[in-house]
C-alpha cells in the first residue's frame, strides 16, 4: 500500500507539472512585437520560462518551507560556477553583504576580529547596502574615490585611506565592470586586510582569467530580479575559508554555535555534551548562541527558481555581454557628448547596464537626456547612490573621507545607465541607439 502510494503520488507531482508547463505556455506567451515608443524597454527585469514555473511549483508541492533540498543543490552548483568552495544562500544581497562584514567582528578570529571603531575602506560611488553594514557594526568607512571613466575604485588612493585602525576592504564591481583586483588583492595582503568583494552585479565577470569573488575572503551576490539570475529576493556569500563559512552561517542562523542544517540534529554527535560560557552543563548545543545574529534564510521555494535559473546563466552572461557591445559599437560616434566605460586590460566584465556620463561640454544636462529617453519609454538608472557621502542617511555618521571625491561628484551630476538584460530584443536595443543620436546629434528634444 505504502509503495502504491507513493507512485501515485510521484504520478500526480508529473501530471501537476506537466499542467504548470501548460499554464505557462498559456498564460505567459511571447512577447507582443515591440512599438517604438509605446512599447517599454526597461533596465533591468525577470527572464524565465516554463522550467522555473515548474521548479517553483515543485518545491512548493514538498511545503518544506525554509531552506532544503534545493537550496542544498543551489549552493553547491553556484559555489563551482564562482569558482569558491563555498557558497552561504542567504534572503538577498544586502543580507549577504551584513553577514560578510558581520562575520569580520566573529571572536573566533582573535586578533583579525573587526572591533568598534575599526575603519574599513570602501568607495563613495557606491550602493548603500555595501556601505551600511560598516555603520551597523559600529565600525567607521573611509571613503575614496573612483576612477573615470571605470567607475572602479582609484587604488592611487588606498595609501592614503589607510590608517592603524584600517582592518578591511568592501567594494563592489561597479554595473559588472571588475576593478583593479590585483592592485587591491596586493594592497589587503601587503596590510594583512579583509577583502570582501560585492559582486552583485558582477555573476560571470572575471580579472585576469579568475572569477570575481575569488580574490576577497569573502563575497557577496544577488538574486533580486534585476539581477544576472532571480530568486525574486535572494542572495549568498561566498566563501573558500571553512572557518568564514561556519561564521556566516552562524551569524545567519540566529548567531547559533551548531552547525546542523535545517531539519537535522546532533550532527556533531556530542548535542548535550557540550560547556560553553557560563551555561550549564550538557546544554543543548541547538540553543547555544556564539554570536549576536539574526535570521536571514531564505525559503526553498526561492532556491527551486535559483536552480532552474542556473541552466540559463551562461546564456544570460552571453546576452548582456552581446546587447553591452552592440550598444557601445553603434554609440561610438557620441563619445564626444558622451563619456563611455573603460575596462581594465586583465577585466572581463559581465555587464549589469550600460554606463555613460554626460559630458560637461556637451551642451545638455543629465536630466534632459533622462526626460527624453523616459518620454520614449526608454527606462534610465543613475548610477545608484552617486556620491554617497551627499546622501541624507549618512549626515552626521562618522566616517573618513579621502581628498575632495571630484569624479563620484561627476558620476552623481552626470551618469546615467541603460539595460543590457537579456530581455531585450534587437528592436529595443535598435529604439534605444535611435533615441540616443537623436538627441545627442540630430537635435531631437521631443
């Protein structure tokens, strides 16, 4: 009886998912052909099919609510597509980039172990969840700033950020575009520095032949659906240190000392053989807690879509690799007007947008060029916080600052970036080149 059931049972989760792929088919069918100007063309959006309907359902038919079976499986093929031993899922990138700092302050590192008032550097054009974690650890940024036209961090300046209280380094790959690794993998190492790598916008990118995320100790990634691959909300860390892994995941699992994956117990074998601190003896080794954490997991339902969507990230590297070189071929007659990206000679970049700054003797403004790419339907993106050091969040805060940041100045007064997503068809990408010599060349203002 019991083995009738459960080929009936394997039978219905078939017919379910045979219907899913159906639905799909039906209720979600090809785009309807693009209308210049009527149709969006957005800067960043899902791009799925019936597998990952299919992948989500699936978990859900299980109703193992947080991380399980797929998550598991996630972890371990993301880990080798990153090139790290290694890999923490976590509810997003932001989370990821708190656990990576946070675990940097874990009293099992002894003397490597971040305190209050530490300074960790780290770029003023940035994201404000790269930056935020310094503050909520207690520990002070200094900020630099970047080159142009990279838009990755000026290592000319790292002499000068650092201090005795300097203990680490965050930066993220600006828009998928690697900055000097080597430079500032040589200067942590020089400084005995912690070296976390943001490369939420970054899946695919590599320096001199290696995966971004390779160089730090730790990194962080995202899976938010602008990104390179979704989990809808979603992140990891990234890891090649058993120790930092152990650390994120405590910090990520409530601050607890037991290492047993969800679902399980007495991994160690010892479960109340435990004596640590001032607990009692034989205290359940389950509710022992080594750090101050939080509960940052994420459901399987979520990993099922990260591994369905792990069959198409080559592809979508390719796309946004493919739509950024068409754009920068068919724009290079604006680059007197417009300020393009640079890639280091050891960079290959996985791009999340198109960059480009407007130049100062072009004749218009940001927002002019902004307001006629949007009344096209064109959708545009600053280039995240632009000088963070100007945002309201941060008045007041302790922080450090290196020289006058003239070019994160620039980036905030006049950057914008377009999509490269692999959502967009040649229609768009041919729309958007139209729109932007139609503007900058032909006049066009309306």
């Amino acid at each position: 009886m019991a083995e009738h059931n459960v080929e009936s049972t394997a039978a219905l989760r078939a017919q379910i998912l045979a219907l899913v792929a159906e639905y799909h088919a039906t209720s979600h069918p090809p785009t309807a052909a693009f209308v210049p100007g009527e149709t969006p063309v957005p800067v960043s959006g899902r791009v799925y099919d019936a597998s990952d309907m299919q992948h989500l359902v699936d978990a859900g038919l299980d109703f193992w609510l947080t991380t399980g079976r797929f998550a598991t499986a996630f972890e371990r093929r993301f880990a080798q597509l990153m090139e790290t031993r290694h890999a923490i899922l976590v509810n997003s990138g932001s989370s990821a980039n708190l656990l990576a700092v946070s675990a940097l302050t874990s009293p099992s590192l002894g003397d490597r172990a971040l305190k209050p008032g530490d300074e960790v550097i780290t770029v003023a054009a940035g994201f404000p969840t790269t930056v935020n974690p310094i503050f909520q650890n207690g520990l002070v940024p200094v900020f630099v700033d970047i080159e142009l036209p990279s838009y990755g961090i000026d290592v000319s300046q790292l002499e000068a950020a650092r201090s005795p209280r300097t203990r680490a380094i965050i930066i993220a790959h600006a828009l998928g575009n690697p900055y000097d690794l080597e430079a500032v993998a040589t200067f942590a190492k020089q400084y005995n520095l912690w070296l976390i790598e943001d490369c939420c916008d970054a899946v695919g990118a590599r320096f001199d032949g290696r995966s971004v995320g390779t160089y730090g100790d730790l990194a962080t990634v995202s899976f938010y659906p602008a990104h390179h691959i979704t989990m809808g909300e979603g992140g990891c860390v990234l890891t090649s240190s058993p120790k930092l892994k152990q650390i994120v995941e405590s910090f990520r699992d409530w601050g607890r000392d037991c290492w047993c994956e969800t679902g399980q117990s007495n991994t160690c074998g010892k479960r109340f053989d435990w004596q640590l601190g001032e607990l009692p003896p034989c205290y359940d080794h389950k509710y022992i807690y080594s750090h101050i954490g939080y509960n940052l997991k994420l459901t399987d339902m979520q990993a099922a879509v990260g591994v369905a969507q792990l069959a198409h990230v080559e592809g979508f590297i390719a796309a946004r690799r493919r739509n950024y070189a068409f754009l920068r071929s068919q724009l290079d007659s604006l680059s007197d007007v417009l300020e393009f990206a640079a890639v280091h000679t050891k960079a290959e970049p996985s791009w999340f947008g198109f960059p480009m700054r407007v130049r100062e003797t072009a004749g218009f403004q940001r927002a002019d060029l902004v307001r006629f790419l949007e009344s096209r339907k064109i959708a545009t993106r600053v280039l995240f916080g632009g000088n963070l050091v100007r945002q309201p969040a941060y008045a007041g805060r302790e922080v450090r600052v290196v020289g006058d940041l003239p070019k994160s100045d620039q980036v905030m007064h006049g950057t914008l970036w377009i999509g490269t997503w692999p959502g967009l068809t040649d229609p768009m990408l041919a729309w958007m080149v139209e729109s932007l010599r139609a503007f900058c060349r032909d006049g066009v203002r309306t």
